[in-house]
C-alpha cells in the first residue's frame, strides 16, 4: 500500500512476469523428494550423490514391482543391487535388505544410502578396495 493525498492508502499491485527462460528447474534435493514419494520410498539417511541415490531408489522400487510373489527374496534382492551398483560404480558394494536388522559399518565418501520402500529397509554402502599382491611387504625402516 502507497500514501495518496490526505489520510487515504492506495493499494498497489505488483505484478512480475517470468518468462520460460527465467524459471529454473527446482534443486535436485526437492526432485529426488518428488520421486521418493512418487514411488513410496522414505529416505532415511545418505551421503551420495543424488544421481546415486535415484538410481537406488529406482532400481529398488523396480525390483520390488517385478517380484511375482507376495513376499519377494531379500537375499535376492540386495544381491541384485549390489551387482548393479558394482556394474555401474565400481566393486566393493554391499546390500542389506530386511525388515530388522541393526548396523554399524563404515563406507567410502559419497557411498551410502538408507531407505525403505514400503515395510523393507534397504542399506547400501560402497567399501575401499585394496589391490593384494604376491609380492612381500616392503621392510620397515627404523
């Protein structure tokens, strides 16, 4: 509102126009929030990049759509992930897949991720891997 003459406010609108290019796409965190609850997943803790973490997520909920019986292979289930991650980001994945279990592990930088879909949990986590050769440790200098 704006002071006219005397003791009267005007209302002033303000009217902004954005054109398509002005809009920008909302940030990855709030995407990856639409689809978790587009496919019924809750993401309860990560530290990976979200390009990761959707594909977890996806793969997850794909699997658990594809399952033909009522109560799908866990076991099968975490290995599956754990070869595709192993595929696509490198060895040394690990699955966990249930609908208790506890876990203390520790994971590489970037490589975790726990969530369920509907009444299973699901830990993800990628491991450093270290190259054992045949050869004999080097002396320890004194």
């Amino acid at each position: 509102m704006e002071k006219t003459g005397g003791d009267q406010w005007k209302e002033k609108q303000v009217i902004q126009s954005y054109s398509s290019s002005d809009r920008k796409s909302p940030p990855e965190e709030l995407q990856l929030a639409a689809i978790s609850v587009s496919l019924n997943v809750r993401l309860r803790s990560a530290d990976m990049p979200i390009a990761m973490q959707e594909r977890a997520l996806r793969l997850t909920r794909s699997l658990l759509d594809s399952s033909s019986s009522r109560r799908p292979n866990l076991t099968l289930l975490a290995c599956s992930i754990k070869k595709e991650f192993d595929r696509l980001y490198g060895p040394a994945w690990h699955c966990v897949a249930g609908k208790s279990f506890g876990s203390f592990v520790t994971h590489s930088p970037g490589g975790f991720v726990y969530f369920s879909v509907d009444s299973y949990y699901f830990l993800l986590f990628k491991t450093e891997v270290h190259l054992i050769s045949n050869d004999p440790p080097p002396p320890c200098r004194r």
